[in-house]
C-alpha cells in the first residue's frame, strides 16, 4: 500500500506540473490561476496546495525538472565528447539550448531570471543559482576533460574558462528570452560564431590544424 501511495503522490506531483506548464504557455504565468491549474490537472484546489504552496514554488519546479534533465543529458556529452573540441563544447550547450523551451516559454523564463533578481535571498533565487552552478560545473568538466586529452592547450585553467564560457552561454541564452522574435535557430548560430571565435585561442595547434 506505501508504494501504491507513493506512486499516487508522484503521479499528481507531476500531473500539476504538466498542467502549469501547458497553462503558464497558454496565458503566461502572471495570468494563470492555482483553481485553473488543479482543474486542468483534475485535482482540488486543496490537493494542489498538498504539494505547492505558491505559483513561484510550481514555476520552480518546472525550471528544476528542466535543468535536471538537460544535465542528466549533459553528462552523456560528457562520458564520450566529440573528437574535435569545437564539436564537444557545441554539442553540450545545444542540448541546453534545445531542451530549453520543453516544458518553459520565454514568458515563464522571465518571470523565472526576474524572480531570482528580485529576491536573491529567497529560496526561489538560491535554487535558482544553484542550477546555474551545476551547468557552470558541467561545461568546466567538458573543458578539463577536453584539456587533459590534449585537445586544448596545456597552461589553460579549465575552471575560470569553464565559467567565462558558461557566463557567455548563459547572456546569449538571455538575450534570446529577452526577444520574442529570435528564433532558435538564430541562437544556435550566434552560438557558433562564438564557439569559433573561443576555439581559435584555445585549442592546440595539431588541433586547429584539422
């Protein structure tokens, strides 16, 4: 019977999370209501305070499981990367850009960064950075692993140009929420101009060679 309830729990746990991430979609986050997303997810509005007290914990949520997910992912990238350094570094921060609008929108992403803004102190803008600094770690990862190969240069510091690389990725990324009209396939090509431009002083000359 525990792992039936359980079961139950898990079920409706992420059933209201589906359903404010269709509704956030619908009509934004600042518009939709608690009694509209326990009427999508079938639930009474009782049960869904059981699991989220406020809309800012469910948006939350939703950001977690996104950015569990694109890491989960990441660390495939990261067991075999590409042979070539360019192709490795591309490759793990596509698949953060193209698992970034799976279950958020633009509207709910900016009601997300302004959030951990506004309240950096709050428990919403310390997951929040906390998420950040898992992906930061992860790209740091790739590079260390792509130096010890001895596809980039010897002397390089994996750790702050992992982070330089992360804080370039992450004001791309928010410049694209910022604007409605960019697609993400614009993204992706900004991306790579700035990839080719990084890889240019950073990997070796055996490497730059091919």
């Amino acid at each position: 019977m525990a792992g039936l309830r359980e079961k139950q729990k898990a079920d409706r746990h992420r059933r209201i999370i589906d359903s404010a991430s269709t509704l956030f979609g619908q009509v934004g986050y600042d518009a939709a209501r608690i009694d509209a997303i326990a009427e999508l997810a079938e639930l009474s509005v009782g049960t869904f305070y059981n699991y989220f007290e406020t809309k800012a914990d469910l948006l939350l949520a939703i950001v977690s499981m996104e950015v569990e997910e694109v890491l989960s992912q990441g660390e495939g990238v990261l067991v075999d990367p590409p042979d070539e350094p360019l192709a490795a570094l591309g490759l793990l921060i596509r698949t953060y850009y193209g698992h970034s609008l799976v279950y958020l929108t633009k509207d709910m992403w900016r009601s997300a960064m302004a959030m951990a803004i506004q309240q950096p102190e709050a428990p919403f803008s310390r997951r929040y950075r906390e998420l950040d600094a898992a992906l930061a770690e992860q790209v740091c990862r790739l590079i260390e692993k792509l130096r010890l190969r001895g596809d980039l240069r010897s002397d390089l510091q994996s750790r702050p140009l992992g982070e330089l690389a992360f804080n370039d990725l992450n004001a791309l990324f928010t410049e694209f929420i910022l604007d409605e009209e960019q697609s993400l396939d614009q993204l992706q090509s900004r991306l790579q101009a700035h990839l080719t431009a990084l890889a240019s002083l950073i990997v070796t000359k055996t490497q730059g060679a091919t």
